[in-house]
C-alpha cells in the first residue's frame, strides 16, 4: 500500500473538479438558445464526474505505470487520476485531430493504450476486459492490476456476474470497483436490484467486497489500498462499492426532476470542501495553499483548453483511417 | 401465553461490510442473511405470544424486505410488525432514533442485529429496558453467540413479563470516554491510536494501538478486547475493568487473534485493573479515540481523554440463562412434563 499523503490526494481532487467545472461551462456556452446537443464545440452526450473524485483519487493513488484500468461513460476523474495526459485527453473531447484517438472517439471512448486506460458507454463493457487484462498480467507474471469501474446500475448486467466468476474462478487480480452514486440515471437502486449493497454479491463468488461510505476518499484510499495489495499478491479478485456523490446531471442538460429533495442538499454534501476541511484541521492545508492549488489547477485546465480549442479537427481524408485495429 | 407484550428491533444494515473483509478474514453478513436472522426471532417471539413487535427503518433494505415478507403467507408466524416512522440520515443517529420510539412505545426488551458499535448506540438510548443482542459485526466481543430463534424466546419471555428481568438480565459495564465536549460511550473497549483520521473507522492494525480501556476481556474473544483477555482475565461480571499501555520496554508479550483470521503480536509496557467509578487519564499525547473498535475522534496535544468505567449499562438478556429457567419451568411445555 502507498503511504498516505493527504494534500496529493486533496490537490488531486481539486484538480478532477476545475476540470469538469470547466467543461460543464465550455459544453454549455455554444447550445444556446435553443438546447441543441449537437451544437458547438464539445457535440454530443456529456456525463461530468464532480462529486466522485474521492472514488478516482482513492483508488488511483496505488495504481503505477502499467496497471489497467477500464471505466464505464463517466470516464474523467479515472482518467486523469491515472496518468492520462489532459491536453490529448482534451481534445478527444472536442473532436480534435490531437486526441486520444483523434477526434473520432469523444468523451465516452478515450482510450489510452500508454496508461491502460480505456472508457466506453457500453454499460459493464469493462468488467469482462479489465478480466482479460488480468489474465494477461497474471500469464506474464508481473504484478500488475486490473481496476474495472462501473455503476451500481451496471452491476445488474450479466457481464458483471460473468466476470466476477471468472474472476474469482481464476483468481485474477482485478479489482471491481461500483461507484454507487444513488441513480441509474434516473432510477434509484431500489427499484433495480435486488440486494440493497452491491458489496454483498461478492459474496456468492467468494471474494471480499467492502461497502466503503461517506464519498471518503481517505476510506477509500485504505480499503483500495487493501485490495490493490491483495491483487498483486496473487490472492486474486475484490470488490469496492464506494457510495458517491454524483453533483451535476446524470448527462449535460438533464433537468434532475427524478431527483426531488435530494438536489437541495447535494452541495452541502461536496466531498472536496469537507475534505479541505478536515486538512485544515490537521494543520496540513491553509487559505493560501487553497488558493494556490486552485490557481495551478485552473492554469492547467486553461491550457487544455487552449490546447484543444487550437487544434485542427480531422478532416474528411481521414474517415476511413484508424476504422479496423 | 397471554397475547400481549411489543418487542422493539434494531437492525443495522452497514455491519459485516467493512474493510475487514480486505485486511483480516471478516465475514460476510449480507442484508439477505440479516433479513433471514430476523425472521426467525419473528417466529421466536410469537412462539411465546409477543403480539407486536416494533423494527426501526432503515435504506439498507432490512426494513424494506420486512415489509415486503410482511405481506406473505411467513408472516402468519410473527406478530404483527410495525416499523418507526424517522428520517434516514444513514448514521448512527437513526438507531438512536428508533430506539427512543421503541422505549416511547413501551417495548418490553429491544432485539439488537449488529457488532459491538450498534450495540453501544442502542445502550445509549434504550434507558431500563432490556437488551439481546444477536451478532452481525466482525469482531462481536459484545454479542453472545446465539441462534435467532432463540434470541426472539428469550426476549419475548422477558418482554411478556413471564420471566422476572432482575433474574435473567445483568447490567453491563461501560466506559465513558470524555475529551472537552466530546463524549462517548463503549460497551467493550475504548482505545487510543496513532491515526489522523477516521477514514475507514476500524482498528485491525495493532501498530497503530497506543492504550486501550477494556469493561471486560474474555479469552475466546478476538479483537483489541483479546489483548486483555491473554493478560488477565476480566468477566462481564467483575466489579472492574482493565487498562493496557502498548510499547515498551515490555513487562508482558502476547499473541492475540486482533481480527477474524487476524494474529498480532502486542507488546504490554503497562496494565491494571481498572476499578469501576475510576477514572484514567489517556497517557497518549495525540492521536484518535476509538470506540468499541471504531474510530470516533481526533484529540490534540491540548486535548486531555479521560475514561471511566461504570456499572451502569444496558441490562442485557442472558439468552441462555432465560431457556435454562424456561425449561425448568416448563415455560415452553405444552402439557404437564412427566417428573
């Protein structure tokens, strides 16, 4: 297990936040007046991952170069918690030849063959990759992980229980981590699944799952350092449900109504000033490093921004580039 | 039996899941599984004529499947079942809540589903009435072990007044730990340690304990209570408790199961008994306060922590000592026993 450095994990955090505040107004800026998700410079679905940075930090603060991780259609705070490189992240999002994968994958499907990381819409889809990673990593006999993160809702799928058997079966070192944020985007997980914690279902395929509360990220920092530990010992899979917090819509331009009483208190419950809060405490963080750390990470975001904005789109020469691996 | 009598339950939904399933070998206690303990204390307290029993409400999905079973054909054997109307906040404040509704209500014994933590909650709150606890935590140092079923006789006998309480129920020592405002109870322990935070609550790790405050320390216990239990023995029963001061230079080395599966080896610089209405000091100069194995709060090097232990805890049902009277009374006898 890494040794706990709190103010990494909170700058971490704060970093996460400034770039999805960032896009939530860049995504927003041009679909007006008439809401038009096909507008502007950042088309198409948006699913913003404030809220839920403890989960990414938490976790991705035992992973080093070499681990994988697949991450389901809110993708961002894993992916810059893992190494992936903002600027060409960036420009994924905005279409642009510079991106990930050129432009042609966008928000949902950033895929970082450098850091392991890949995302994609398909609800479950990473549960049984993040296995074959696994595998992989377990035939080459190094002691890398595998990390595959879903939703609560994803864990209804048959690909969930089908990995978490192979999984078990061949002790792989994956960790399967839910982000239970309360909605299936607009359902609740009462009224989808039958066991009131996801955390119990390891159960049935003999591995350990933890039900980690509270969006801490220090909590989660310490079971999924518990479980990354087990992983690279050979002692095979996990399961993290972190209960989280998700603050903005399930996707841009979601109105929430389903979410009732809930949306009045969502800010009260925001995970990052809660945290600079316990810091202060400790006598580990002040006003001025407050400042200074949002001023760096806006700085960075800035230039991502910049970086996107400025590069060329892909043009039509290249539609049929990069179709078949 | 007289139909009478309303027994309250409190279940919590958040034990058996926590990071010791990762670090030692903690079992799993899944909702389904508590759900299914309390079906069968159901059965257990209509057996003997509870007419009503009272179960908190919780988002865990323990209230939930009760109200759902509630309407089917395996609720005939229980009594009527009635869940107290509160907000959820998913803390233990929700406990605290129900259980003053419970008392409010008039139940005659409280049936506790949970670890040592959910136990000093409900110990807080429930006053005079009785307790029985049934395990669901990791270490469970506090609950005796017993089949549920069981549990819901025993309770629904006290609870129906078929049993005197004073003859089947013993006051359990506690230990009140103060630090300026600050002020917790444990049924089991309180222990002082080297972390900053409460991150994921537990103490597994013993080179983090500093000091820990036993009520009691029975040797077929595991968790930080196992310490005191391989040093000196301390019943439930004993007028005191212990004291233990981890570090060096060492006066006694144990090795003592810390966790389910989990060994530690502690080094003892000091320990004593503890005398009850005493009150010590924490030696520790900075660190938290954890509470039935549970980290609770931070303290600073102008905090001082002081613990004192005290007679005055739940009045817990000794289950097996309220069957063992029941049967030679016949309590549970259909017809006359032949001599």
């Amino acid at each position: 297990m890494n040794p706990l450095n709190r103010l990494d994990l909170y700058k971490e955090m704060v970093r996460i936040r400034q770039y999805e505040s960032r896009i939530l107004q860049e995504y927003h800026a041009d679909k007006k007046p008439a809401w038009d998700i096909g507008a502007g410079l950042i088309p198409g679905e948006m699913h913003l991952s404030a809220g839920q940075e403890p989960a990414a930090v938490g976790v991705c603060a035992h992973l080093r170069k070499g681990d994988a991780i697949t991450a389901p259609h809110r993708p961002h705070h894993f992916a810059l918690a893992h190494g992936v490189d903002m600027n060409a992240m960036t420009a994924e999002i905005y279409g642009r030849d510079t991106g990930l994968c050129h432009g042609k994958g966008g928000h949902m499907h950033l895929f970082d063959p450098e850091n392991h990381f890949s995302c994609s819409g398909i609800i479950a889809q990473g549960y049984p990759v993040a296995c074959g990673q696994a595998l992989a990593f377990k035939r080459k006999g190094t002691d890398h992980v595998a990390v595959a993160v879903a939703g609560e809702g994803a864990a209804n799928q048959g690909a969930f229980h089908e990995s978490l058997n192979l999984a078990a079966l061949w002790k792989l070192p994956v960790i399967f981590v839910i982000e239970d944020n309360d909605w299936a985007i607009s359902v609740p997980r009462s009224h989808s699944t039958a066991n009131a914690s996801n955390a119990d279902r390891a159960a049935g395929y003999g591995m350990p799952g933890v039900r980690i509360e509270n969006n801490d990220v220090e909590a989660v920092f310490e079971a999924a350092g518990a479980a990354i530990d087990r992983a690279r010992a050979g002692e095979g899979p996990s399961l993290l449900e972190i209960h989280t917090l998700r603050l903005f819509g399930h996707f841009e331009g979601d109105a929430q109504a389903y979410r009732g009483a809930d949306l009045d208190t969502v800010h009260d419950r925001d995970p990052i000033p809660r945290y600079a809060g316990v810091l202060k405490e400790l006598g580990e963080l002040s006003d001025e490093q407050i400042a200074s750390i949002a001023a760096e990470a806006t700085t960075e975001v800035d230039a991502a921004i910049t970086f996107a904005t400025s590069s060329p789109s892909p043009t039509a020469d290249d539609a049929l580039l990069h179709v078949f691996a | 039996m007289p139909d009478v009598g309303v027994v309250g339950i409190v279940a919590n939904p958040s034990s058996g899941r926590d990071i010791r399933r990762l670090v030692a070998n903690g079992a799993f206690v899944t909702t389904n599984d508590k759900v299914n303990m309390i079906t069968r204390m159901l059965a257990g307290l209509r057996s003997v004529g509870v007419s009503s029993a009272l179960s908190m409400t919780d988002l865990g999905g323990i209230s939930a499947s009760l109200a759902d079973l509630a309407k089917g054909p395996a609720s005939k054997a229980w009594p009527a079942l009635d869940f107290v109307d509160q907000d959820i906040t998913q803390s233990p404040a929700d406990t605290t809540v129900a259980v003053h509704a419970m008392v409010a209500a008039g139940v005659g014994a409280i049936v506790v589903l949970g670890g040592d933590g959910t136990n000093a909650v409900v110990a807080e709150a429930c006053g005079n009435v009785p307790i029985a606890s049934i395990s669901t935590g990791t270490n469970n140092a506090f609950p005796r072990s017993a089949e549920p079923t069981v549990v819901g006789i025993a309770a629904g006998l006290v609870a129906i007044g078929a049993l005197d309480a004073r003859d089947v129920t013993c006051r359990a020592k506690t230990l009140t730990v103060r630090s300026g405002e600050r002020r917790r109870r444990a049924l089991v322990d309180v222990t002082i340690t080297a972390h900053a935070s409460i991150a994921s609550g537990a103490v597994w790790d013993s080179s983090t304990v500093r000091e820990v405050f036993l009520c009691f320390a029975e040797p077929h216990r595991i968790g930080l209570s196992s310490i005191g239990g391989h040093i000196r023995t301390v019943r439930r029963g004993d007028p005191f408790g212990l004291y233990l001061r981890l570090g060096r230079p060492t006066v006694a080395s144990v090795r003592v199961p810390l966790g389910p599966g989990l060994m530690a080896n502690v080094d003892l610089a000091e320990f004593g008994e503890l005398a009850i209405d005493r009150t010590m000091t924490a030696v520790t100069p900075f660190g938290m306060v954890a509470v039935d194995g549970e980290r609770a709060f931070r303290f600073d090097p102008d905090d001082t922590v002081n613990v004192t232990l005290t007679a005055d805890g739940p009045r817990a049902i000794d289950v097996e000592g309220v069957m063992e009277l029941a049967s030679a009374r016949g309590l549970l006898a259909r017809t006359a026993l032949p001599p």
